[in-house]
C-alpha cells in the first residue's frame, strides 16, 4: 500500500517556514562569531609581533630605533592590542553568544524534524488531528528555548 505525502496546509507550511527562517539566523550568529573571533586571533597575533618588536627594535642600527620612545610606543601598543583582544573575547566571544547560537540551531533543528515526522505521518502525527499535534509541538520547542 504506498501511501501519499499530505498536501501543505496552513500549519505545515507556517512551521516550516520558521525552521527556515531560525536556520538563517543560526548562520547569521555563527557568522558573526566566526567574525568575531577572527578578530580576536588577530589582535593576539598583532599584540604578539608589536611585543616582539617592542624588544627587538633597540638591535635595528636606524635612529628611529634608537629612540627609547620608539620600543615604550610599541610595549604600549602591544598592551592596547592584548587589552583589545580580551574584551572582544569577554563581551562579544560570551558564553551567551554561543548560547544563542546554539539555541537558533537547535529551534531549527527541532522545527525541521517535526516537519519531517509530520511528513511521514508517523506518531504522533498519523491521526486526523495532526496540524492541532505539529502547532502544539512547535509551541512547546518555542516555549523550550530562550532566544535572546
């Protein structure tokens, strides 16, 4: 007995249509934290060059160098940017940010597979009262998740 694939109702294509929408704006949190820490590497390896410079630059043979501003500008330079870099890691790199990341996914994920089930009518979707069984399901993963 082969059996047929329900037609979209309202229902289905609302919660799909969400899952859709969370999975954009998981990728958009993950993006902007693969940005962000991007940034962060940066600033370490940049305070990191700027300290090794900081303690070499008094062997280069220029008059430059030869200024004691020159490697005190450079340890302050490196301070700043080693500064930088944990405050990007502490306010924009949070365990919150992850968190929120990692909630857009899973609300995404969840919408998806109940879709899915909803689909191949399986329980607990196989009854007549399927559409009430998927808004109710999709409510409660919504109530489970606290998206900031």
């Amino acid at each position: 007995m082969e059996t047929v694939p329900p037609s979209p109702t309202p229902v289905l294509d609302a919660v799909w249509l969400e899952s859709r929408a969370w999975s954009a704006e998981s990728r958009v949190r993950k993006n902007r934290l693969s940005e962000w820490r991007n940034v962060a590497l940066g600033l370490g390896v940049g305070a990191a060059a700027v300290g090794v410079a900081a303690s070499q630059v008094s062997d280069i043979p220029l008059a430059l160098a030869r200024n004691p501003m020159t490697s005190t500008g450079l340890s302050l330079a490196s301070t700043l940017l080693v500064g930088l870099a944990g405050l990007v890691g502490r306010e924009i790199l949070s365990p919150d940010s992850e968190r929120r990341w990692a909630e857009a996914r899973i609300l995404a994920e969840g919408l998806k597979r109940e879709v899915w089930r909803y689909l191949m009518r399986v329980d607990p979707y196989a009854g007549a009262d399927a559409d009430e069984i998927l808004a109710t399901r999709a409510a409660e993963l919504r109530a489970n998740r606290s998206l900031g």
